[in-house]
DNA sequence: CTGTTAGCGCTTTCAG
DNA sequence: CTGAAAGCGCTAACAG
C-alpha cells in the first residue's frame, strides 16, 4: 500500500489531492503523477485505475505545486493600460490565442484601475514566466528595466530600448501614404491632430504626415495637440467652427478623434469631406458605419498580440533577444471622408 | 550565519530565492519572508537590511512557492467567450478593477480561441481560487458542476443553476419598457430579432417585448432567429428587403444587429425611422454616432464585472453562495431610431 | 512499468 | 524580535 501522506490523514474530498488519489487507487503518487501528465508510459489497468480515481474524487490539481516542482509558471503576463475601443481588446484576443495554443494561462493586468502599478507589475512578475507590456501603460522605464533582468519583456508599440525587445506595427510609410493621400485629392490646408510626443506610436503618423508634405514640396502645419479621446475631437471641433483653425482637411491620430470630429462639424452643418477631409487611424467598427466611411488605416492587431506571446514563449525557451524591433505591416482604408467618391 | 539552501549552493543573481536573500543579508529566511510580508513586527535595522538584499540581488519572489505555502492561488479566473464589442472588454474591465482592490490576479480564458475548452477550464481551475463564466460561454453545465464542487464559481448573465450563484443585468423589465416605448410611437408591426433560445439573456428580452405587445391587447409575432453579430443582421436586412418579412419596427437583440440592420436598410433607400423604427441593446459607441441615433438599452456592464469579483472574492472567504442571482439595473437610451424627435 | 525519495521556494508555528 | 524546522502538493531522477 502507498505511503500515506503525512498531512492529510482522510482524504477529504474536498481537498483531494494526489496522495489521496494515489491511496484511492492504490498506487504511488509518481503513477498518479505520471498518468496526468502523459509522460512515461503506464500499464492501461493502471491508468485507468488512476483514472477512475481521479474522476471520483473530483481532483483538481494544484497549480502552484506543479509550478514549483517544475520551476515554472506556464503563463505569460500581459500589461495593458485599459480595455476600452477595440484595439486593446483585439491585441488581447490575439495574444491569449496564441498563448492558448502555446499552452501559456494568461494573467492580465490592467494599468488605469491600479493605484500602484509598480506594485502591481512587480506581483505580476511573481507568477508568470515572461511579460508584454502595451508602450503607453506607462510604467517606468527603470521597473521595466528591473523586470528585464528577471524575466522576459516584451514592449507592444513602445519606445524602444536598448536590450528589451519589441514589436509594433509599421506607422511612418502608412502615414505617408495616408496623408500623400488626402494631399493628392488637392487639399492643401492639412492639419494633423493627435499629440506626436504622446508614445512613439503617433510620432511616426506625424512624422509620416511631414513626408508626404515634404514628398510633395509642400509646409506642413504644427500638429494640433490632442489627446486620443472623444471628448478632445470635439473640443476641436468646437475651436474649428469657432474659426481658431483653418483646415481643408485633417488627419487625426486615431478614428475616435475623428468620429468625434467628424460628427460634430456635420452637426454644425459642416459637408465632409465637401468642407473638409477627415481620416482616421485604426478602423474601429464605427468607422465603417458613419456617413461618410471613414478612410483610415488597419493594423494587424490581432497579430501583433500574437506576436508578443510568440516571442514571450520563444524567450523563455532560452532564445536571445532580437536585437532589431519587429514591425507588422498596416493597410490604408480607403473611404469617402478622405474626398474620394463612394464607390456604389 | 543562516543556513546554506541545500539547492542553490551559489546565489546567481539570475535565480535569487528567499535563501540567497537571506544569505545576503546575514538573517534568517523567516525574517526575510516577515519583512516582505509585513506582517509581524521587525527590527527596523533588520529590516532595511533586508530590503538592501532584496534589492542588490534583484529579488522576484516565486508566487508559486508562496500559494503552495499559503493554500491559495489568491487569483480569480474568468472565462469569457471573447473581446470583440464592448460588452466583454467592459466586462473585463469591470472584473480587473474589482479583483485589484481585492488584491486578486486575474487570468483569463476565452473560450472562443480554443478547440479544447473543458481542458481549458480544467487548467485554469489548477491556477486560480475561483471562477467565473460568463453564460454564453458555453461551457457543458456539468463541468461548471464538477468545478464548482471545487472552486467557487459565478455564472454571468447565464441560465440560472442549481447551487451556483449567479449575476445579471435586468432584462425583462427594460425589455418592455423599450418594446412599449415602440409600440407607443403606434407602431403595430414590431418585429423581435434574435434567438431567444440562445441564452436567458435573449430570451428575457423577448419575454419583454411580449409583455409590452400582451400590456397593450397586442398580438406579438413570432422572432425572427438570428446570431448577434453584424452579419446576420445584414442578411436579415436583405430578406427584409426583398418583401420576406413586413415591419415598421425592429427591436433588436442587441446593437450590432441593429445596427448592421439600419444601415443596410438606409444604403438601400429605406427611411429609419420613417419607414422603419429600429432599437437595440448594449449602447455601443457606435450607437450614438449613427444618424438617427440608436435608440437602445444601456446595461452596467462594468458593474457587473465588478459583482462577479466580489462574489468570488466573499465566496473563497467562505461566505455561503447566495441562492438568487442579483439582478443590475440598466437603463434605457432615447435617441431617434426608435421614432422620438430628435431634441436638437 | 512502478515505487522511493529528494527537493522546488515560501509561510508559519514553536521556541528562545 | 529572530531562528529552526516542518510542511504545502507535485515532479523527476533513481532504483528496482
């Protein structure tokens, strides 16, 4: 008969555990140990004596015991600075599939609920293996730095750093397609709202703004400063119909800006793109929905999220960090707000 | 001197460990873990010794060892079908924020992303303290059972089940009152788009819209079957289109439907709410930037995230399941879809 | 194919 | 206020 486990004299079954397993189905709890995990092979009798065991008990292994034993958490962190639209939610969908099928759990933590998102990023770092970090959740340079010693780190569209390694979608060239764009349906009053110092991000889509400008010969404006929000596009908005800004057309740093812009000149009785030419950044579903679409401009970020649990896996398999930021290729969506004709 | 970790002969900074900490700092690991945990009292020299050692060596504490030792995970699963739209972002951020407060990590699963979702499950259930599932989940109602033998679990706006708690919007009663608010514009053809069959959530919806129609000596038609998703809301435009159904009023499921529904209806020539009347349910964004704006029913669904959190959280203390769902209030959004004036 | 036996790293009495 | 020691539940050699 198999040792009884010093601690747990009855095998209660709402604590079952794998010495009670092992007493119930009158083997050792290496055998138990081994049929749960498909490793080595196991007598069939055996197995399904464990089996049987396992199911009759109702016994859920513990996590942490595991982890411990193999000196590993099987699961990946994953800091976001909140959910809301469509794009952190998408980054999430295709970071936990992938992570799903690297059999990696994915702990999540989200920066904006957080008081002390130091704290809570060091206490994430206590039980997973590796961990992405969205750019802009804002968590200091050095704590990444810190965590980099210990664990894998990944930056999803983050500055980049020297050592930690990167992914993003690709924003300057799609930017200078983007405004060469609206420059090219002849506007010549061009205005880029978004705060380019806000993350690398929409630096790029500026500095995009600025090629096509200079591509063309053209003097691009100072950038409008403006955060991604609804309620700062129609502030705008508002100080355009107020004649604080003269514009023929705007290219805003992502399509909440414009969704908000847009609606609130039109309300106003303002012809898009008649008046003026309106684009956006990221295609969120409510870009395709208003009147006029909105052109704008899709990233992969599905893949992008993906990507990060990919490389998360590969790192903590022991592969180097690559040294160079890896950029996911973005598409322009051509509408109507940007001036060109519906296509019927 | 403390004593030597019989593993770890070299403190490698790589793979600090509570006894090369302790090492460190010339204390023993118990003194270590009291600092760290500030439970009880120390020294205050000591302690700063400690912390020194904590910090020269980079020390990550293993939260496995610690839930081993602790007999918790002091983390909460949520299993959700997946992100897209708003409600399970908001959902989710509800939960995050909650489980926060609560000192609780969270980990999540989306059902949706994986060919195995019971293994799925079992494998969170190896991580985590408690769980919560969201009801369309559609996770086989036994295992939920076979879990909750286990762990604590709340169901989310799902069927409600013997011995489970559960949490849930209001349906029923707003559902009425939207459909009576239709009905009172004097539509007499109001159609109820979606399947009620495919949650109780639906179905209390229907069950409202009938209320309204039985209220006011109104016969109801049968529902028009069809997914939540944009899709099929433009299939069933089309068919609408081409005379298979006649209606002035479309309630609908949710707002993806509704939407999809209202603009193909629009693109084809159709005046909403003119012609037509259509409503949803959710309040997406999109719903206030379409013109007519959507009429539609705003749920608490960060409220709820938030619930479910809690309820996990009192339930691992101990607390006893309660045997009624609570219900969250929503609220109805007047726009102009549903026939109103716009209040310019 | 199966059982024994060391740990994994941390918390927590129990002494002192 | 601090240290010693006994686990927490599981995995992985190592024997047999």
């Amino acid at each position: 008969m198999a040792k009884q486990h010093p601690a747990s004299p009855e095998a209660r079954s709402a604590g079952a555990t794998i010495y009670s397993v092992a007493d119930h189905a009158g083997v050792s709890i290496a055998t138990v140990s081994r049929v749960l995990q498909g490793a080595t092979v196991v007598a069939e009798a055996t197995r399904q004596k464990v089996l049987t065991a396992v199911e009759e008990l109702g016994y859920v292994p513990t996590g942490a015991a595991r982890s411990l034993a193999v000196r590993h958490h099987e699961a990946h962190g994953l800091v976001l600075p909140e959910l809301s639209g469509p794009y952190y939610a998408e980054l999430l969908m295709g970071f936990e599939a992938r992570a799903a099928e690297l059999a990696q759990s994915v702990v999540l933590v989200l920066t904006n609920s957080r008081t002390d998102m130091a704290a809570a990023v060091r206490q994430l770092a206590t039980r997973v293996d590796a961990i992405a970090v969205f750019g802009s959740a804002a968590i200091p340079a050095d704590l990444v730095r810190l965590l980099r010693a210990k664990k894998p780190v990944v930056v999803i569209a983050g500055e980049p750093q020297d050592g930690i390694e990167a992914v993003a979608a690709e924003n300057l060239e799609s930017a200078r397609e983007l405004a060469g764009h609206v420059l090219d349906h002849g506007r010549r009053r061009a205005l880029f709202v978004g705060d380019p110092d806000s993350g690398p991000d929409i630096r790029n889509r500026y500095d995009g703004y600025l090629a096509a400008h200079r591509d063309r010969g053209l003097d691009a404006a100072e950038p409008v400063l403006a955060r991604l929000s609804e309620a700062d596009g129609t502030a705008f908005a508002q100080r355009l119909l107020a004649g604080e800004h003269e514009a023929d057309a705007l290219m805003c740093a992502n399509d909440e800006l414009a969704l908000s812009i847009m609606t609130t000149l039109q309300d106003a009785g303002r012809d898009v793109p008649g008046d003026i030419a309106i684009v956006g950044w990221d295609d969120v579903m409510t870009a395709r929905y208003v009147r006029p679409g909105l052109t704008t401009v899709r990233q992969p970020v599905h893949e992008l999220g993906a990507l990060a649990a990919d490389r998360l896996h590969e790192l903590v398999g022991g592969e180097p960090p690559r040294t160079y930021a890896q950029m996911l290729p973005t598409r322009l969506v051509v509408r109507t707000s940007c001036g060109c004709l519906p296509v019927t």
